[in-house]
C-alpha cells in the first residue's frame, strides 16, 4: 500500500473516531471562550459606550472562562464628555451559574468590582452624571416590563473605593474625599420583595471614618439602617427607618445622636471670637416625618466659649454677626431678623 493511501486510510478511521470529534468540538469550544468572546466583548462595549452615551472608553483586557463561566474586565475607563477621567476601576469579576440560564435566570454567585475611582462634579445645576441616569432608567424600564427573564446577585463586593466629589457652582469650589469605601451587598433580586442585606465602611481623607448596614426591599420600597460616624465635625449614631409608598409622601424616622464637634464662629466685623466648643452631643434625638416631631432628652456641651454681649443700644453681637449674610438674602429673612431682634429687646425690658 502507498504511503498516500495509508494516510487516506488512517484519515479515515480518525474521522470515524468519536474521541476525535470530541477534541475537536473541546479546542473549537475553549478558542471561543478564552479567544472570540473577550475579544467581542472588549470591542463591543467600547463602541457601546460611545454610540449610547458620547463617552470614550478604555479597557486593557478581558478575560472568560468557559469552564468555570468567571468573567474579568481589568483597566477600564470611562471619561468625561470633555475627556476628563470620570470612572476608572482595577477589576470588574463576575461568576455567574450556567445551569439557571436554561430556566431564563441570570444568577450572579459574585460580583466583585477592585480598585474603583470615581469624581462626581457639579457644574452650574447639573451633576456630570446625570446623562448617563437618564439612559439607566429607560433601559431598566424596558428591562422591567419587556423582559422575561429574572436577575439575582447573591454577592457583590466592592473594595476600596474612592470617591471624589466637587461642587464648581459654588466659590469656592466645595471638595471631599471618601476613601477606602468598601461595600457588601447580599441578595440583589430585582423587581421583588426580597430582603437585600447591605453593609458600608469608609474613611473621610479630611478626617474621620464611618459605618452602615441595614436592609432594603424594592417592594414596597423600605429601607432600614444604622449608622456610625466617627471624628468628623458632624457626629452620628442611630437607626433611620424609611418607608417609600407608591403614590404617597414618604414616611421617614431616625432615632440616636447627633453631634457637632470643634465649632469656632468668629465674628469678622469686631474681629473676635464669640462661639465655640469642642463637642456638642444631643442625646435622644428622635425625628418623625409623620407626623413631624422632633424630640431630644438631653444636651452635652463640653469645652462650651461664649461671648454673647449685650450693647447699649440693646443689640447682641450674636444679630451682627449674621447681619451680612441677612442683607444677602430676601426681603422676608430682613424681616425675621428685625421680629427676631424686637422680641429680644422686649423680653430683656421685661426682665430687667
């Protein structure tokens, strides 16, 4: 036999081989999943992004497993519309179960967003954000009455985020950073009553730290939480509860502390200071929107200044100093300054 026709001959029973063809179909399959869809998936969001929201995008890589059905997206960055960097993160990670999708359910076991950076700026009355909102809810409205389908996330984390937020309509210009903000969310399933656990931990680059948890439902829409702010100048501790009805004004209540710290009011037109401490606590604070009350069993002032001064003419220092900001306003602040400054030269008349 020629070598030709034992080639032929052994090509033959190779295709006849089923162990063959499930090589075949296994190396077709894992060259789809490591190769074609990162690719795809790298090229069409770029173009997504651009065509849905006039934005630039950049994504170093994409990763997919095909076996394990992880995806990983590392080095994006979305810019402003004036190419300023508006959302950058390290890793996006996603595991998401196979076997649910056959029954029309996306069933996220984890989703994880690394090293997230974000600014939010406002400019004039607009938030640089607010285009992309618009787009967000047309889409999940569709989503919400077209769609078939069911979403779950079981997990999500994010870690380390940092959040830089301006304020430009002001002069100067408003800043804080929030950082190392890491999040944990439990339960993410949409468009139902479930339960959603949740937990938040940040830092305040200016100083300070805090925390909250709680829960929240979509239906009806409730939310209840307890939080705790540590050495920031506004201090906080306590439970908020918030009731949102369909159609109705919103039912809210918050039960703790609340506290400012390191409070120093100069008085720029005498050039002294005429108010200050070092901590002010008010203890049993409950506030309730329904009806609206508002109640405090007791005040702690520690390291209290004053130098509240009475003139002769019977006006206070405390007025004064307010008074330019007074002038700046309408014409009905004016008046309530004047009622104000009536009615305590009055009582002072009659105490004396």
């Amino acid at each position: 036999m020629s070598e030709k026709n034992h080639t032929k001959s052994k090509s033959k029973k190779l295709s006849r081989n089923p162990l063959f063809w499930v090589t075949v179909l296994l190396v077709l399959y894992m060259f789809i999943g490591f190769v074609v869809i990162p690719f795809i998936i790298r090229g069409q969001a770029i173009d997504f992004i651009k065509e849905e929201y006039n934005r630039d995008a950049k994504i170093e890589t994409v990763s997919f497993n095909p076996f394990t059905f992880t995806l990983s997206i590392e080095g994006f960055l979305l810019n402003e519309k004036d190419r300023g960097v508006f959302l950058k993160w390290g890793d996006f990670y996603v595991d998401l179960n196979l076997f649910p999708l056959f029954s029309k359910v996306v069933d996220i076991e984890e989703l994880q967003l690394l090293y997230p950076e974000i600014q939010i700026i406002k400019k004039r009355e607009e938030f640089n954000f607010f285009d992309l909102i618009i787009k967000e809810e047309e889409e999940v409205d569709a989503l919400k009455e077209n769609s078939d389908w069911d979403f779950l996330v079981r997990n999500l984390r994010i870690r380390k985020l940092n959040l830089l937020t301006q304020d430009k309509s002001v002069e100067p210009m408003a800043e804080v950073h929030i950082d190392s903000i890491d999040v944990l969310l439990a339960n993410i399933h949409p468009f139902t009553s479930d339960t959603t656990e949740f937990k938040v931990d940040f830092e305040i680059r200016e100083g300070g730290k805090g925390s909250v948890s709680g829960i929240f439902t979509q239906i009806p829409s409730m939310t209840e939480f307890t939080f705790d702010t540590d050495s920031i100048a506004i201090n906080t501790k306590g439970n908020v509860k918030l009731l949102m009805p369909e159609n109705e004004e919103p039912i809210a209540s918050y039960m703790g502390t609340i506290g400012l710290n390191d409070l120093n009011m100069f008085d720029t037109k005498k050039e002294e200071k005429f108010l200050a401490w070092d901590k002010l606590e008010n203890r049993g604070v409950e506030i309730h929107s329904e009806p609206i009350t508002l109640t405090i069993d007791s005040v702690l002032i520690d390291g209290l200044f004053s130098r509240i001064a009475i003139a002769e003419d019977q006006t206070i220092n405390i007025i004064d100093a307010f008074e330019p900001v007074m002038k700046n306003s309408d014409t009905t602040a004016v008046e309530e300054k004047e009622k104000f400054d009536s009615l305590f030269t009055t009582s002072l008349k009659e105490t004396s």
